[in-house]
C-alpha cells in the first residue's frame, strides 16, 4: 500500500527539480496538490535540508543535498549553491548585478543571478537566460577554457548554426585569436556589437579542484558608468579572486557527499 505522504513529497521534489526556482502557485498548477498541504511538505523539505526559500525572487529550489539521493548527480549543480553567498556579496558591497551561468550544449544558461538585489541592474531578470559562446562574456569565459576535445566538438555544433552570434565559429583565425586574448587575461568581456550596448559584462571561469572549467561568473555594468578598461580594472581582479573562494567551496561540498 502506497503512502500518500510521501508519494506527495516526491511528486513535489520532482517537479522542483524541473525548474530552476518555483512558486507554491506553480507547484498547485502542476500537481494539484492543495497550496496548504504543499506549504506543509516544503517546510518539511526545507527543515531536512533538501529545499532552499529565496525570498529575494520570491520562490524555492532544490538544494544540493538532492544529489545524496541520486548516484547520477552530477557535480556542476553544485556550483551554483557554492557561488551563490559569494556572488551576493559582490552585490552587496559593488551594487552591480552577478550571475552563475553553466553550459547547455551550444550556449550558457544563467542559473543563479543577484539581480533581485542590485538596484543598478540593466535587466530585470536574467535567470534562464541564454548567452551565446562566441559574443558574450560568460559564454567566452566558459569556452576559452574548455579542453581541446569539448571545444572542438562546441565549434563544430555553432558551425551548424543560423545565429548571427555563431558566426564566428567560421572563422578559424579570428576565433582562435579571440580565445587565445582571453586565456592570456584569464577573463572575457561581451563582444561591442551585440545588444545590449548600454551595458557589457566581464566574466571569468569557475574550475572544479581539478581543473576543469565547470560554470563561468560575471559582472554586468552601466557602460556610461565607466569604461571597459575602468571596469577590468575594478573588478577583474574580485572576480577572479572570488572563482577561487568558489572552487574551495565547491570541493568542501562535493566531500561532504562522500
């Protein structure tokens, strides 16, 4: 006989895990599960340590001690709960908005941004957001620092593609030029053409204890704030320094598992 109680709560972790954050609302819509009962089960998630409440964008999200119940967990989720204090702190203390972004095949997605605490963001929301590889910051940050393998099966899937943003996947030299200016800095900026051009971003990579680049980390600002070599020069060095606080807390996590 099955019990109810936790057929629900499963249900519910479920659909969480389907969505970066979720609303009791939209967990009624999906489940039909009553809002008083789904109230219960995520307090109940949330005491146990399996949900986390982010008032500041108004909804819950999957912590990832979610990975305990799974062997196929993998690492990269963890790495939005390890950035995420630290980004909120570049917030507080720069006002300027910070974002976590992660790989999806031939872009990066934003997974976590503090754009709900800067009052001096361009954009009213950038979660779930994606961001082209080749243009813009978080995906250069990213791809730059892919091994060769990835990054030549990458290129050959933006090859395939009809975006204009893509474009330069086409060009050998150029891009290897462009790749090679960001692996020297160790950080990347948005490409001056694209939209929005009231605004860039400079971003840097997140490596794992071993190396590997995992997720990227940026800053976007104002251009008539300042200029990009203003910019690089107040926040590069936080930026980088931060991807390494990151990393430390990414291990200390993922040992915690083990």
């Amino acid at each position: 006989m099955a019990i109810r109680s936790i057929e629900r709560a499963m249900t519910v972790l479920q659909e969480m895990n389907m969505q970066p954050y979720t609303s009791i609302a939209h967990l009624h819509a999906r489940t039909g599960l009553p809002k008083a009962t789904l109230v219960r089960i995520l307090q109940t998630l949330e005491g146990l340590g399996y949900v986390e409440n982010d008032p500041r964008l108004g909804g819950y999200q999957v912590s990832a001690l979610v990975g305990s119940l799974s062997s196929g967990f993998h690492k990269e989720p963890m790495v939005v709960e390890a950035g995420r204090p630290w980004a909120v702190a570049i917030t507080r203390k720069y006002q300027w908005p910070v974002s976590i972004s992660l790989l999806d095949r031939d872009a990066v997605v934003v997974r976590f941004s503090t754009v709900p605490d800067s009052s001096m963001s361009p954009f009213h929301k950038t979660v779930n957001m994606r961001l082209a590889l080749l243009t813009r910051g978080m995906g250069l940050a990213y791809l730059a620092f892919t091994p060769k393998e990835e990054f030549d099966l990458i290129i050959e899937i933006l090859r395939r593609s009809q975006d204009p943003e893509d474009s330069l996947a086409h060009n050998p030299a150029r891009l290897n030029q462009l790749i090679e200016k960001v692996r020297q800095r160790g950080y990347a900026s948005r490409v001056r053409h694209v939209e929005p051009r009231n605004s860039n971003t400079i971003a840097v990579p997140i490596m794992n204890d071993a190396g590997r680049v995992v997720a990227s980390l940026g800053l976007t600002y104002f251009t008539a704030a300042f200029s990009e070599a203003e910019a690089c020069e107040r926040y590069v060095a936080v930026l980088k320094s931060t991807s390494a606080e990151i990393t430390r807390d990414l291990t200390r996590i993922r040992n915690s598992f083990i």
